[in-house]
C-alpha cells in the first residue's frame, strides 16, 4: 500500500491515461523507496567527500613540514592541528548548512500552511494540476489530491509543491558530526603514514598512501554517481598530486630559508 503522494503519482502514472492525447503513459516513476534511496547515496557523497577533503588537506599539510624539516615531533604536531582544525572547520560549515536549510524547509512550509488556511479550494486545484503535470489523467489527478488531501493536506502540498517530507528531516548535529568523523578518518591516513614510517621513507609511504586513499575515494564517488571511476579517480590523484608536490616545494623553500 502507498502511504505518499509521490509514490501514488509516479505508480498511477505507469497505467493511467494522458487526456490530450489519449495515449498510455510510459512515464515510470522512481520506486516507493527511491527518496529514502536518493538521501542515503547523498549521505554516502558527503562522506566520502568529507574522507578525500581530510586526506588532501592534512597529506599536504605534513608533506609540507616534512620539506621543511625531518623532526618526527613538529610531524606529529602540525598534522594533529591540522586535523583537528579542519575536522571542526568541516563539522561547523555543515552544522551551518544543514541548519539554514532546515530553517528555509521550515519557512515554506509555515507559508504554506498559510496559504491552504486561506484558500483550501485554490490549492486542492494547484495540486491537482500538479498531479496532471505528472502524467495522470484529470479525473485521478483530482481523486490523489483529494484523498492525499483529506489525509494530511500540509504534507501532501509540500511534498508534491516542495519536494520536502516532513517526516525525514536531517539533523544538523548528525550532519556535523557525520562530516568530522569522515575528515578524521581521511586524515589519519597521510598523518599516519608520514609519523608511523621509517623517517628515511616517510615521504614516500606518505605519497603512496595518500594516492591509495584518493584512488579509492575517487572510485567510490564514480560508483556512487552511476559514471565511470576512471574520471573521479585520475581526478583526485592529480588535486592530490599538486597539493602534496606544491607543499613539499614551498616547505622545503621556506625551511632552507630559516
């Protein structure tokens, strides 16, 4: 049984009618499960988004203090402040993100409680044409609408209006929190490598892991997207590349220097 009106729309839409033309749509709709589906993938992009930021950013960061200088401690030091600054920097522009959108989620749907308070007639019309956009005929357009909005009129206006559900609703802490565990975990990767190595290779295992790790994000990125991970994958490792090659130059520069 469907319990939203997207999905009644997008499975009447598969056997009903177009009236203009009189022909059976072929329109197929996304599954019951594809907005759940659609929102967990996204979670998985920023994770792994969040993972390649935290291997790019702190692998040039202690590629650049190893062109500087072989000291194991100052290693050590500028790679956990680096992680630790860039974890709380990704935690906090999430937070940010996330909260503002949520605001903006929640303005549209007070003004449109506002709006079917008023003139419950004149949106039970709109959402009816919204329903015939869709590809049901006239007569089921106003059947869905009319029993979507005897159920719950709000939620049924949103979801089709403003494609919001107000029963998932992300949260910004678990946003936060999802985005700092992600850039840690990329992190540790280059800081690891550069601090657990012999010193005599560090630099090398440091390059190779970091490589690993982007070539392994890079493929993720492409599966998750439905494309080929050759693109993503030689993508990240030329940013990686230049970022650990730029930073050990400008290190070793500035370090011969002092």
């Amino acid at each position: 049984m469907l319990e939203t009106p997207s999905e009644v729309a997008s499975t009447v839409g598969m056997t009903t009618t177009l009236e203009p033309q009189g022909e059976t749509s072929s329109m197929a709709g996304p599954p019951p499960s594809g907005g759940r589906l659609n929102a967990k993938l996204n979670w998985l992009r920023a994770g792994v988004l969040g993972a390649n930021d935290g291997v790019v950013s702190v692998g040039g960061l202690v590629m650049g203090v190893a062109g500087a200088t072989s000291s194991s401690s100052a290693l050590l030091v500028a790679g956990l402040a680096g992680m630790v600054a860039g974890a709380l920097s990704m935690a906090g522009g999430e937070f940010v993100s996330v909260s503002s959108q949520r605001d903006t989620e929640l303005a549209a749907i007070e003004a449109e409680r506002v709006r079917l308070a008023a003139q419950p007639a004149k949106e039970l019309a709109a959402l009816t044409e919204l329903y015939r956009a869709k590809g049901l005929s006239g007569e089921t357009a106003a059947t869905v609408a009319r029993e979507f909005t005897a159920k719950d009129a709000l939620g049924a206006h949103v979801e089709a209006k403003l494609g919001i559900d107000r029963n998932e609703r992300t949260s910004p802490w678990q946003a936060a929190f999802a985005s700092m565990a992600a850039f840690v975990m990329g992190a540790l990767i280059p800081l690891l490598a550069m601090v657990v190595s012999p010193p005599e290779i560090r630099v090398i295992c440091t390059v190779v892991a970091v490589s690993v790790a982007l070539l392994v994000t890079g493929l993720t990125s492409g599966l998750l997207g439905g494309a080929s991970p050759i693109r993503p994958m030689l993508r990240n490792l030329v940013v990686g590349s230049l970022a650990m090659g730029l930073t050990y130059a400008v290190g070793h520069l500035v370090g011969t220097q002092l």
